[in-house]
C-alpha cells in the first residue's frame, strides 16, 4: 500500500501542516497549494484525484456530494488551533490503520472518532 497524502484545507493551522510533516506524513496545505476559496466539491475533486484524504474542520464535509474520494476527516475540535485540535488529530493519525480511513469520512471529536 502507497503511504497515505493528506490535503489540509484552508480552515486547518498552518502549525499543523508544520506539526505532521515532522512526524513524516505527506502533507500538503489548500493555502501553500493556492486553492484558496475553492468550493467544496472542487477541492475534494481535486483531493481525489491527486490522491489525498482530506482534512478539514467543515462540517459540511460530513455530507459530501461525492461519494467517490479517498477519505475525508472532519476534525471537530475546539479551539481548532494546533495546540488543540493538532495534538489530538496528530495522536489519531499515529493511532489510526490506514484501512480504517481510506473512502470514508470521520468524524474526529475530543476523545473518540466515527464514521459517517
């Protein structure tokens, strides 16, 4: 299996994009990548077909209008700074299998994790 790529949307600290590329995941950012403003359905198209799981704290994402993607995380923490939010997503990635995300969407609160 490829190693996983996450896309962190524009919502999601720059602290955090920092935080995980230390850990070594494959990270990348909708700020460094210039697609600020994009509209949902264009970013996670754009997800998918670059081969990303997305990572956001937009709950509209519970509900994507694409059933076809590699895996969204919606991180529903707050504050939703990296001190925060960052620390528990980055303890989660460290935890989670990788069969346990791919095309699917989780919900990642304070403490627990599902699947919509």
């Amino acid at each position: 299996m490829l190693p996983l790529k996450f896309l962190l949307d524009e919502d999601v600290s720059h602290k955090t994009l920092q935080r995980l590329k230390k850990q070594g995941l494959i990270v990348e950012s909708v700020k460094t990548l210039r697609l600020l403003g994009s509209k949902n359905s264009e970013l996670l198209e754009y997800a998918t077909s670059k081969g990303f799981i997305l990572i956001t704290h937009d709950r509209d994402f519970l509900y994507p209008s694409r059933k076809d993607h590699l895996g969204i995380i919606v991180v529903m923490i707050h504050p939703a700074t990296d001190a925060h939010a960052g620390q528990i997503l980055e303890q989660f990635l460290k935890r989670i299998d990788p069969s346990k995300i791919m095309g699917k969407v989780i919900r990642l609160e304070r403490g627990f994790w599902s699947t919509q």
